[in-house]
C-alpha cells in the first residue's frame, strides 16, 4: 500500500525539528578536480585577469617602443581553424617602410631553436685548442667565396662560380697585409704608399693608409679581437655602439657586424664563444632546417631576414663548427624571385704564419 507522503506545514516547531535532524546528516559530497585539471583552471582564471584592462593600470601604463614584430590576427571567420594551426599573418613595415618575409622553413623569429645552435655553438668554440697568434705574426684565412653581380643593363643578379680567396693580416696591425684572388693582381692591405683596405668580406679593397685609425668592429686587428669581452652581454652592448649610424637597423647591423668577426677574423675561443651568445640576444635571429655553403658542405643555418635578404650562418650539423655564410633573397625584386643565393662563402683554413704570403706548413 502506498502511503501519502507527510503534509508540510508552516508551524515553526516543525521547521525547528527538521533543522535539526538535517544537523545530523553529513554535509553533501561535493565533485572534486582531477588533478590535472586543477591547475588549468587556474591557469585559465589568472590568464582572464591578466587580460582585465582597468582604467587605473591604462594611466599608469608608458608604451614601448616596439621592434618590427609579425603581427598574428585571427579573422572571426577562420577562428575555428585554429584547431588545425591556421593563423593570419601581417608583416609590419620596417624602418624603410617595407616588410620582410622569412624564408620558407624558418622558425619563429627570436626562436628558441636558435639559442640552443647558437648555444652549441658557443660550447665547441670555446672547447677548440687554438695557437696563440704572437703579435709580429699573421692570421691567415683561406675561404671559398662567391658575389652577385648585374649586368651594366640591369636585369636579375648572376652568382659567378665560387673561388678561392687567400687573406693575411697583421696580428697587431703594424705590418701590411695580403689579400690573394686566383687571375688577379696580389692586393696589399695596410701597406705604406698607396694602400688599400677591407670594408668587409668580398668587397673591393678601397684606398686607406696604415695606422689611419684605430682598431675597431668595423676594422679589427687580432689583438684587438683577443681583447673583446667574453661577457656576451657587454660585447653586444659594445658592437651595438661601434655600428650606431651605419644603416640599416640596430639588430641587423649587430649582427652582421658579429658576421664579419666571424669570417674574416681568428678569435680566440672564449671571445668565439662569447660572439656567439652575444648573436643570440639579437632579436629576429631564426633557424634554417638546411643551407649549403660554398664549399658544398650541408649544414644547419642560424639566420636574420632584413630589407628583403636573409644572412644566413651555416653550422654542421655534428660538430657546430662554424662553416661559412651565404645570403639569399626573402621577397621577388629585380634581383630575382625569393630564394636566389646573392652571396656565399666557406671557411677552409685558419692559421697564424710569419710573413704574408706564407701557407701554413711552409
């Protein structure tokens, strides 16, 4: 037999009764988080207050100023691809008004992946047993290089076939220098007379005198390389106040400034290394899955795309010995399409030698 149930009414003796047996009952169990759902959560509610914009915190914010990022916008109607990694990408405009596109296969600008290179890198170099160079010698580099030229009618770039390139420079800079190119004239670097000197690698030696300046960044001698800071952050703070007014921007010029230490100069090993975690703190600096130096040689590249050409610093793979630079196009120009190599090179030998013009071993 069914029994009705008991008739509720509004007298306060019955309310007091119920009260208290419901005292005597244990509190309801309440759903518990997982434990990995715990923290997501909380990251999630400190990520939402994070974004709150108060009024106070907008007067009290100063903007900064900021470095040509990728800006990533997601249209509403491609929103729900993001499941599959579909992003909307602007490039800014640089300090020349036009944007620079990365090359295919680049990561991320300020990657991770090129610190960690950059890293090892940095570990090999200073690993390295390497002759001190004595100031009455020379540093001699043996090098594989290739340059774009254009025609007098204009038309797209053509890279000549890579050759053999021979430099001998005074350890202290006192003695004139060698610069020697197969089929071409020997060229003296820093001789007394009519003289000439090296801008940069590759480039025409132009007219100078010897000892008409001291040594710098932008034209070092040995020992004025040795006595670079090993503190990576105070060579860079250095390098950025050598290159300040020389074109282009600040990080590119810092980093090809550390470039051409690197090509055309015989660190010692802690300054190698210290260049090389001074490149890391650039910002922009990406990595490159492959690159080809002009040797042929197949390595991994750490990279920097400015002004519509990626400088490119190639690595092998196992050892992380620094092998060579090459440059290619990022955007289609009069030049020629994206992906067009306009300059390249390979480091086959560093030594120190007595005189210019001797080859190590002799």
């Amino acid at each position: 037999m069914n029994r009705d149930p008991r008739p509720r009414t509004n007298d306060p003796a019955d309310e007091a009764e119920s009260l208290d047996l419901a005292g005597l009952l244990p509190p309801p169990p309440v759903p518990a988080l997982g434990p990995d759902r715990e923290p997501l959560l909380r990251e999630a509610l400190l990520r939402e207050a994070a974004l709150i914009d108060r009024p106070a915190d907008r007067a009290a914010r100063t903007p900064r100023p900021r470095r040509r990022p990728v800006l990533w916008l997601v249209a509403p109607a491609v929103a729900c691809s993001l499941a599959l990694g579909v992003m909307v990408t602007v490039d800014l405009p640089d300090a020349t008004g036009r944007g620079d596109r990365a090359a295919p296969g680049d990561t991320a600008p300020g990657s991770p992946e090129a610190a960690r290179l950059l890293d090892r890198a940095a570990l090999a170099a200073a690993a390295g047993n390497r002759p001190a160079v004595r100031a009455d010698q020379f540093v001699y580099v043996e090098s594989k290089v290739a340059h774009a030229s254009r025609s007098a009618g204009g038309g797209p770039v053509t890279v000549p076939p890579a050759h053999s390139r021979q430099v001998w420079l005074s350890a202290d800079g006192s003695r004139p220098g060698l610069l020697r190119v197969p089929g071409e004239p020997d060229t003296p670097l820093g001789a007394d007379g009519p003289v000439h000197t090296l801008e940069s690698r590759g480039a025409t030696p132009r007219p100078g005198a010897l000892g008409e300046a001291a040594p710098s960044i932008g034209d070092p001698t040995h020992q004025y390389v040795a006595s670079l800071p090993t503190d990576p952050d105070a060579l860079l703070r250095l390098i950025r106040d050598q290159t300040r007014g020389q074109g282009q921007n600040p990080d590119q010029r810092a980093f090809t400034a550390i470039g051409e230490l690197l090509t055309e100069t015989w660190a010692p090993p802690q300054v190698s290394a210290a260049l090389y975690r001074a490149a890391a703190k650039i910002p922009g600096v990406t990595v490159t899955g492959s690159a080809v130096d002009a040797a042929g040689r197949e390595g991994v590249a750490v990279a920097r795309t400015a002004h519509g050409e990626q400088t490119q610093w190639v690595f092998d793979r196992t050892t992380h010995a620094f092998l060579g630079e090459r440059t290619v196009l990022t955007r289609d120009g009069d030049a020629g399409p994206a992906g067009t190599v306009v300059g390249t090179s390979a480091i086959l030998t560093r030594a120190a030698v007595d005189r210019a013009g001797l080859l190590p071993g002799d």
